[in-house]
C-alpha cells in the first residue's frame, strides 16, 4: 500500500489521506468523515500536473468523470506512476499547461471534460458535470453556464464513485465563475462515422466532397451541439413526458417551449435555452389577472434563473382562461400506476393552464398557492394594481405572504411584517385618488413601498390586515385636509397674475409681505448685506433679480438708488 498525507480532493477546504492499493484508492479527510473510494476498474486514464497546492494527479474514471487529486510533492511522482503502472496497468501521463495566458487557442472535446489548448497545451480543462447549460450568445458565440454551489450537476450525480457534493461546491468562496462565453468564426465540417464506403479512390474522394457540402456549418453551431452531447444537458431525462408549445413569459420576457421530463423541465426559446430541476422549485403560485381573461403561473425558483448577469427568482407564464388543451402523456403505464399513482393522468383535456399545473404540481410535488380568500378587491379581482417604483403589475394577498408580479417579483412572507404603513405622496389633487403602502420587516430587513394603489382598495385592505393580525398604520386620515388646502392654495396661485412663478424656497417668504412693507428709511442689517451684494452683482437689465432680493430694499448709504427701487417693486408686485 502507498500512502499520501496532505492531499485535497475535489478542491476541499481540508486535507486528507490518500491510499492506494491493487483493489483500487481511498481518501479519507484528516478531520473525520466519509471516505471515498474508486476501484481499480473503474480507473480509466491518470494525469500528473503542476496545480495550486503543489502537483495534481487528475483521474478520469470510466462513468464519475474527473477526480482531482492536489497537494502531492515532487518527488511522489515516482511511487504514484510505479503503483500506477504496476496495479491497474495504466501509464501516468505528465502534461504541462500553458503559461503564455493567451486568450485564443483550440478547443478538444475529450470523454470527460473540454480542454482548451493553446499552442498544444491545455490552458485549463472544465469537466462536463460542472456545466450546467449553454446557449448560443450571438451568431459566433456560445455562452456556457457553470453548475451553481447548490452542487447540482448533470449526469455525475448518484453514479458509483461520483466525487460530486463532496466537498468542491462547499470550498466555493464568496466569488464563483459562472458563465464563460467564447467566440468560434468561421465554419467547421461535421463528420459522422460509418457513412462512407470504400468505392475505389476517385468513387471515395467524390463522396467525401458531397459529405462536407452537406455537414458544413457554422463553427460555434458545432461547438453548442456538441458540447450538448457531451454535457448531456440535452434529453438527459429520456423522452419528454409532455411539451407545451410557444408559452408566453412575462419574466424572463419571450415565448418559450416547455419540455417536461422525470426530474426536470426545459425552456426552449428562440435564443436562450434554459434547464431548470424540479428541485429547484420552491413555491408554486396561480394567480388570476384582473382582466378576467388571462391568469398568471409564478414559479418560486432557488437557486434562481439567471441569463448573464441578470438572475430571476421568479418564473412568470401568462396563459388564456379560455384556451383549452388535449394532451396524451408520454409515459408508460407501469411508471404511471407506480410512481405517479394520484398524481396524473394519461389523459388530459382542459383548459391549458390546469393541464401545465397539474403535470408540474405531479411531477415536482409542490403545493399550489392560490390568493387568500380573505381578500376580495373593490371590483372583485384577487390581485391589486400598483407599481414599484415605475414597474407596475399585481400584488396579491395570499393566506401566509404577499407576492407582487410580474416585475421585479417581490414575495414578502406575512410573518416577517412588522408593520404595514398606509400614506400619500407628494400635495398634488391627483393624490387623492391613491395612496402608496409600505410594508416594514422585522429586524430590520428592509421596507417594500407599493405606490399608486386606487383610493378604494383601501377598505378592502384594512380588513385583510385585521383579519391576519397584521399592525397597521393609516397616515391619510391625518394629511387629508391639509393635503385639500395645499391643493386650494394652489389654484390659488395659479389663477394670480405671478402664476407660474417657480418655487423659491425661502426667499418667498418675505414676498407675501405687503408692499407698504418695504421702508427706505429701515436699518437691518440684514437688508444691508443683500443690499450690497445686490448692488455689486445685479444691473437694471436683470428685472427677476430684483424679485429674489425681497426685502431688500433699505440701504441708508445709497438713498437715491433706494428711493427708485420700491417703486419697481411695487410696480411688479401688483
């Protein structure tokens, strides 16, 4: 047996023991804890590489993909590639990577990852169980996703020997990569084996012409198809149990095409794909429109969809309440009398927002959150319209939470409300007619404000807020006359000769004083100094000037001057 202290697998935080043996190796962590083990036959190539801590033996098993190995020394080179050789007769390969830091190079889609080599060298290698979807970016660019800290992966999991959640998505530090993009011109030439037959040279030549016209196509087409196949991120799950065809969403926006398998679910679009587990799904809401025609399904998704930089917690589809739908479900009887027992039917025949909830509802389990009926609006609906900040949409009032839709989603759980304040912005007449509402959390976490909510919702609101036990506090009552003078007092003003003057702040406040006001003979001090800086600054061109030095007018020193300006004042002020 050959032993190996200080060893980390699969990037974890901590090191273990590493132990080869002719049935196979082990690694055990120095702390305690599971052990992992991969037999002899499962062993499929090795590798040797300088890495991070140290050097790095890379295994590629025949069905886990790649097992990392970091944190040998130098010289155990010679013990691993000997126990190599010796028990599972197979040759450690020593590869150097390349350290130019070119950002061009090759591509080489291998049986377990994809290399990317520069000048013959791999610059680094992404195995194909941490990739979590790709999508064609733009005509010659492939963006491709990286499984998230959730440990989620596609195809490695479950398998005997899989590394996976062990301990390399728990090491993940607070920054993560989790989109890489490459750009592929050109076009390449698909070769699909077995299709030639060996018709003498010319006859064999002549074929291979009319079999590249055939398979040429854009280069980062073959490159997204292929790293599909290999990533399996395709029909992973087997044939579709059932397809929902051109679904509109409202977020992310487009029309995509639902295809739904055993443990997950795809959206097919025109640009992005995306492939969602049903794992992921954590709450599940029908939400009817207020326009008595359409109805909205929310999906509560953790980790969220995210397109680039942009991350959407919520998935919001918007279908018909009259469209109906016939759907025979493909899957197998056995499988449906067994596992899905109660859960669905073979058969379907509904309107289609019924038929996409009960398959999804069947096949991840998740209970569907109608609006509460404690809550009913003043025109009968169950959502209210508002708006957050200058997005408008719904807020619904559900029995545990309260969820706004479509954008940006908002979800507030009832029982982290600490109070619920009930207000007017702003002194316009318009003002009136709707109130805002801002919904505080407890300890601290922050406040939502909900604005532009009709004047008459608010009895239906009030009694929602009773009948939940939630504290609430109206401040309309209190503004609501002053709020009608402030309005009076601006008619007022709009229907004087200064109408239209712009706010000054402070410097109105002595405007409103009568004219008679304004002595020449006054010593304030205070007149002086505007005097002054009046006098040094402004010239008889400038008539709004002499408007905002209001009260101003009483400068002992410059008595002539003095004695013609409340005169102009007194002529404009009328």
């Amino acid at each position: 047996m050959e032993s190996f202290d200080n060893v980390y697998l699969d990037l974890s935080k901590s090191p273990g023991k590493c132990k080869l043996a002719e049935s196979g190796l082990g690694w055990r962590p120095s702390g305690g804890g599971d052990t992992f083990t991969l037999d002899s036959s499962n062993i499929g190539a090795a590798q040797w590489s300088r890495a991070a801590k140290g050097f790095e033996l890379r295994i590629l098993s025949r069905s886990s993909g790649v097992i990392q190995l970091d944190g040998f020394d130098q010289e155990d080179f010679e013990r691993l590639s000997k126990a190599f050789k010796i028990w599972y007769g197979i040759n450690v390969e020593s590869r150097e990577h390349a350290l130019r830091g070119w950002n061009w190079g090759k591509a080489e889609f291998t049986k377990a990852e994809l290399s990317f080599n520069v000048q013959n060298r791999p610059a680094f290698e992404i195995p194909y169980s941490e990739i979590s979807n790709t999508n064609l970016a733009g005509k010659n660019e492939v963006a491709v996703e990286f499984a998230l800290g959730d440990g989620q992966t596609n195809g490695a999991s479950g398998q005997p020997g899989s590394t996976k959640n062990r301990g390399k998505k728990a090491a993940s530090g607070p920054d993560e990569l989790v989109e890489m993009r490459f750009y592929i011109p050109g076009l390449a030439v698909k070769k699909e084996k077995g299709t030639k037959e060996e018709t003498g040279e010319e006859g064999e030549e002549k074929e291979e012409e009319e079999e590249e016209e055939v398979e040429e196509q854009n280069a980062a087409n073959l490159f997204y198809e292929t790293l599909m196949d290999k990533a399996e991120i395709g029909d992973v799950a087997g044939d579709t149990f059932a397809t929902f065809l051109d679904i509109l969403h409202l977020t992310p926006r487009g029309r995509f095409d639902i295809d739904m398998y055993e443990s997950s679910f795809r959206l097919r679009g025109k640009t992005y794909d995306y492939k969602i587990q049903y794992a992921s799904i954590k709450k599940f809401f029908l939400l009817p429109k207020n326009d008595d025609t359409h109805i909205l399904i929310v999906l509560g998704l953790d980790p969220p969809l995210r397109q680039g930089q942009t991350r959407y917690p919520f998935l919001v589809m918007q279908m018909k309440l009259d469209e109906e739908i016939s759907l025979e479900l493909n899957m197998t009887d056995e499988l449906l009398d067994t596992q899905y027992k109660d859960k669905l039917q073979s058969h379907y025949e509904e309107p289609i927002h019924q038929v996409v909830t009960k398959i999804f509802r069947g096949l991840s389990g998740k209970k569907v959150i109608m609006p509460s009926k404690d809550f009913v609006s003043h025109h009968g609906h169950s959502g209210v319209k508002c708006s957050i900040k200058a997005n408008e949409g719904l807020l619904y009032f559900l029995d545990k939470s309260l969820i706004f839709v479509p954008k940006p989603s908002t979800y507030i759980q009832l029982e982290n409300v600490a109070i619920i304040t009930m207000s007017r912005v702003g002194g316009a007449v318009s003002a009136s007619r709707t109130f805002d509402i801002t919904v505080s959390l407890k300890n601290g976490l922050g406040e939502h404000q909900f604005s532009n909510i009709n004047r008459e919702e608010q009895q239906p609101l009030e009694e929602f807020f009773k009948a939940k036990n939630i504290r609430f506090k109206n401040e309309m009552t209190d503004d609501h006359k002053s709020l009608i003078a402030a309005a009076l007092d601006n008619e007022e003003m709009g229907s004087s000769d200064e109408g239209g003057r712009p706010d000054r702040g402070s410097a109105d406040e002595d405007s409103e004083s009568p004219d008679e006001d304004f002595q020449t003979e006054s010593d304030s001090d205070v007149a002086e100094e505007f005097d002054s800086a009046h006098d040094s600054s402004g010239s008889d061109d400038d008539a709004e000037m002499d408007d905002a030095s209001d009260g101003g007018d009483d400068d002992e020193e410059m008595e002539d001057a003095e004695e013609a300006r409340p005169k102009k004042k007194s002529k404009t002020g009328k």
